[in-house]
C-alpha cells in the first residue's frame, strides 16, 4: 500500500463547534441540525447525511427547526446530500424550514431541486 493510500484512509477528526450539533433522531431515517450551518460545520453534516443514505431506506427527513444556513457552503451541502440520496434511491426531505431559509431557497431557484415543509403556523384565536 502506498504511502498516499495509507494516509487518505485514515479517518477524519473534526475540531467540535460550539453550538453545532447534529443528532440522529430516528437512525437512518430523521436528522436534527441544530447551530449554524456553515463552512465551519459542513464536514460534520455532509459525514451525518452520508451515514444516513447509507444506512436507510425510502425518505430521509432532515429537520432544520433550530438550524440557520448562514452561507452557499451550506445550501451546497444540502443540494450535494438531495444528489447523493437520489442515486442511493431515497429521497431528501427538508422539514422544519425557517421563513428564512424558505425565502432563500426560493430566491435561489433551489426550489426546483429541494424538498422542504415550513414548520406549521400557530392558531390564534
């Protein structure tokens, strides 16, 4: 094995940031990100969504309700991820979306790639 090999299998550490979490709330099926979500965090998103199109079927759902997208690297992470879950035949699903994030995704035409549900609007009576 050469040298190259030898280092580029080694797994990655990545520094924890504080704020930032992302928990598997149903394996393989549902994610929570929570913090936001930027090129300082992407590795650890991109490395949770991989884990779970691997290890799953059907929809992933991946909840965004404490989350904020702060910058292109992380729509570019969610887009790369939709990709990634299409040829794995599952289908990605953004729940829980901001009216922020909402208003970005649209105003970015990433409307036309992502799936996502807003979060439902409170009743007042």
């Amino acid at each position: 094995m050469s040298d190259f090999v030898a280092r580029s299998t080694r797994p990655h550490r990545y520094k924890s940031v504080p704020g930032f979490e992302v928990h598997q709330v149903l394996p393989g099926t549902e994610l929570a990100v929570i913090g936001e979500l930027n090129v300082n965090t992407i590795s650890v998103v991109r490395d949770a969504l991989s884990a779970a199109i691997d290890s799953g079927e059907g929809e992933l759902r991946v909840r965004l309700h404490g989350a904020e997208v702060i910058d292109a690297a992380g729509l570019g992470v969610l887009v790369g991820a939709d990709r990634r879950a299409a040829k794995a035949g599952r289908h990605l699903v953004l729940t829980d979306v901001s009216p922020r994030l909402d208003r970005v995704i649209r105003s970015t035409k990433l409307s036309r790639v992502l799936t996502w549900t807003t979060p439902p609007v409170a009743a007042t009576a």
